[in-house]
C-alpha cells in the first residue's frame, strides 16, 4: 500500500468577500452560546437621536430655539451592533495571543517614539 504523501508547507491566500467593509467598534458585547461557541458582538456607540423636534415661529415669522422632548431625564446611548462574530474555543485563542502580540508591538513602538530629546546643553539636577 502507497504512503500518504505530507505536504512540506502550506500556502495560504487571503481573497476580500465582495461586501467586506471596514468597520470601527467603540466595544463589543457577547458570552458563551448555547454551543459552547464564543458570540462576540461589534458595536458602535452613539447618542439617541430623539424622534422629532418642533420650533416654534415668533410673530416676526424668526424661528425660535429648536425643542426636543425627551423621553426621560436619563441619557440614553444607542449601541448599533455593526458585525456579529463566532469563534471556537481553540480559535478564541489563536485570537487571544494574536491581539496580545500585537498590542505588544504597538506599546514598544509608543515607547520608541516617546524617547524624550535632550538639549545637550542643559542639565538636570
């Protein structure tokens, strides 16, 4: 019987889904679901936009200042939910030490560019 022949390497190719965007999350909201799957929920945050405004017009026919009415005295944050993401557990972790790579690359290089520069003609005490 022929032996099963092991590639040496893999390649792999990135291709762009024809409707993929760029999208920007202000947070994300999610847990475990019911099959064991990590549900994570890309949001945007951004204050309620009341429903309707009036403004009353003086007798000179000059608008007067423009009134909304809100529906209570709390302010009230929308957050649109802009993707929806499920990961498994291993994948939870491949992402988990993807992100801390490369949050680490980025505060090496916030420590790099913050090197304070010295007057070499002034001194410290």
């Amino acid at each position: 019987m022929d032996k099963i022949q092991i590639p040496a390497k893999i390649r792999y190719e990135y291709q762009d889904d024809k409707n993929i965007s760029m999208q920007y999350a202000h947070g994300v909201w999610g847990g475990i679901n019911p099959q064991g799957e990590i549900e994570i929920n890309f949001y945007t945050e951004q204050d309620k936009i009341p429903a309707n405004s009036e403004r009353y017009l003086k007798p000179d026919g000059n608008y007067g200042p423009e009134l909304t009415l809100m529906e209570d005295d709390a302010r009230t944050v929308v957050r649109k939910i802009h993707s929806k993401i499920l990961l498994s557990h291993q994948t939870a972790r491949a992402l988990l030490s993807w992100l801390a790579q490369k949050i680490e690359a980025l505060e090496a290089e916030e420590l790099r560019s913050y090197e304070p520069e010295y007057d070499k003609n002034s001194r410290e005490q």
